[in-house]
C-alpha cells in the first residue's frame, strides 16, 4: 500500500466517522465556517 493509498482510505475514513457522529460533513462544517467569519474588505 502507498502512502497516496493509505491518505485516500484515511481521509474517507475520517469523512464518513465523523458524518455519522456529528451528522454534519467536512465541507458542510466548512461553509459554516467561513459564513460566521467577518470579512473585512481590503
């Protein structure tokens, strides 16, 4: 197994673990993230 494959199977891992405790995704949680941030424009 590569380091590429075993990054692959860990990442789902951790996606699909986490989904199904807090039942919410990465990219979800993320979005949340950067909507509550202030932006402050340049």
């Amino acid at each position: 197994m590569t380091f590429a494959q075993l990054l692959k199977l860990y990442n789902h891992y951790k996606n699909d673990y986490d989904f199904k405790l807090k039942h919410i995704s990465y990219a979800e949680l993320e979005r949340k993230i950067m909507e509550s941030e202030e932006w402050i424009p340049d």
